[in-house]
C-alpha cells in the first residue's frame, strides 16, 4: 500500500520517516555525492521538506519503507522553481499542478537481481502517486530528475513531456531533465494496465479517526462476523488457511508477495480486534 504522510499525520510515521530521511542520505550524498546537499546525523533534508510538502511511501510487510517520492504544491517553493533555468518555459503555479522530488527505493527494493518482488514497490508508488493527484484534483506534475528515471516512468506510458534539453550536472556526475507529467484517469488506467496493479494502493490516515490510546475510534463494520468465524475456525487453522490463501492467490513461486498478502490479511484480523 502507498500512505500518504503529510503534516497532519506526520507523528503517526516517524520511524519511516527517518528511515526516508536516512535513504535519501546515503544515495544521494553518498551514493552519488552531489553537492549542495544538507545532511546531520545521516539524514538528507532540503528546503522543500517543510509543512506543504506530502510523501508518498511504500510500505513494506515488516513497516518498513521501501519506495518514497516526495510532492510540492506548485503555490509554494519547490525544486524545480530553485533551478527553473533547466527549463525552457514559464513554470506553472496552480493549485492543479504539485512538484516531484526525491523519488527513491530502499536497496533491496531497486531494479535488481530478482525481476518481480524489487519492482512492485516501485510499480505500486507509480499507481499511488496518479492516486493522489486524482484525489487532489491534479492535471499535472512538475520534476526535475535524472533523465534514466524520466525514461522509465515515460516507458510505462506516462504522458511526460521534457521543458528543456537534457543536460548534465556537476562536471558529469548525472544527466537530468525538467519535465512535465500529466495526469488523469485515463492515465491511471493505462498505468494499472502496464503494471498489474489493479488494487487501490493510496491509504491516507486521518487522525481525527484515532483514539488517544491509538486504537481505531471506530472498528470495521464485520469485526463481530470476522471474529465469530476466526473462533469457529480456531487460531491454528486460521493461520494455515491465510498461509494457504495467500500461496494460492501470489504464486508458489512469488513468495515474496505471499509474504506480503499474509501481512496484509493479518493486520486486516488485528484492526478488527482479533
């Protein structure tokens, strides 16, 4: 699933959200050592961090993050307005249009040796991100980023259309483009389509919905039928149908995603009290 972080429900991530803070450290100041950039304590922050700013983040099974993008509304300062010379036109400013930044994937999770589990995180951010801007009334998205990523995401279908050449940065440590994206339902559909992802990805907390103790203040409807028939069931036959269900439905040789399906199907049982 991809949760949307903002200010209002920032104190529900903090731990994802150092763990975002401390990837974008090592790939982008160690890993690729740009300049320019400010880092403490092993945590890469800018000036487009502030209370405007959304992250979406993948999630994995264990809570942990694997993929994140960060999202400017174009009414405030974002990074591609600090460089605006990397584009040839007028930059927009509407409440229609947010800025994209910081896209990036935890190592285990990157384009890599095993061709399916790395990517769905990264294919999921994809359906998350059109998600959120549909649900923001956006038409489109702003970037300025390497231009292997603009590639990739163009390769998926995304209508991308590059504000200026591409050029290289810093004595040639990379090559970037500013580039516009749009996006709509027709978009969204053609995204699922090109990556499997059929399910809704965004999950966006409201924490008016969360009791002081940090209990949902309202339970799912089916909480007293899910927990009757748990009990008819018993525990132990209820784990090994969730383990069997899960097999079934990812793929015996995807275990990766089964993983995942038995995290989801438990939280399911444990938000409804069982």
């Amino acid at each position: 699933m991809i949760h949307v972080v903002s200010l209002s429900n920032q104190h529900l991530y903090a731990r994802q959200l150092d763990q975002m803070f401390r990837m974008r450290h090592t790939f982008y100041v160690e890993g690729h050592g740009w300049a320019g950039l400010t880092s403490r304590d092993g945590r890469e922050t800018d000036e487009f961090d502030d209370e405007h700013a959304v992250y979406l983040m993948s999630i994995d099974p264990f809570g942990d993050v694997a993929a994140s993008v960060r999202l400017n509304p174009t009414m405030q300062p974002t990074l591609l307005k600090k460089f605006s010379d990397w584009s040839d036109e007028a930059l927009p400013e509407a409440e229609c249009v947010w800025d994209i930044s910081r896209w990036i994937a935890a190592p285990q999770h990157r384009r890599a040796t095993n061709p399916r589990w790395p990517s769905n995180h990264q294919r999921e951010l994809m359906v998350g991100i059109l998600e959120f801007g549909l649900s923001r009334g956006l038409t489109h998205l702003t970037m300025l980023a390497e231009l292997r990523l603009a590639e990739r995401i163009k390769s998926y279908g995304w209508p991308l259309r590059q504000l200026g050449a591409p050029r290289e940065y810093e004595g040639g440590k990379g090559t970037a483009v500013a580039a516009e994206i749009e996006v709509g339902l027709h978009v969204l559909a053609m995204t699922r389509a090109k990556t499997g992802v059929a399910m809704q990805m965004m999950v966006e907390i409201d924490p008016a919905l969360i009791a002081p103790s940090g209990t949902p203040a309202t339970r799912p409807s089916a909480s007293d039928e899910l927990k009757e028939a748990a009990l008819a069931i018993g525990t132990t036959n209820l784990q090994a149908l969730i383990s069997a269900l899960s097999r079934n439905i990812a793929g015996v040789e995807d275990r990766p995603r089964a993983i995942e399906l038995v995290g989801a199907i438990n939280r399911l049982l444990e938000a409804t009290g069982l």
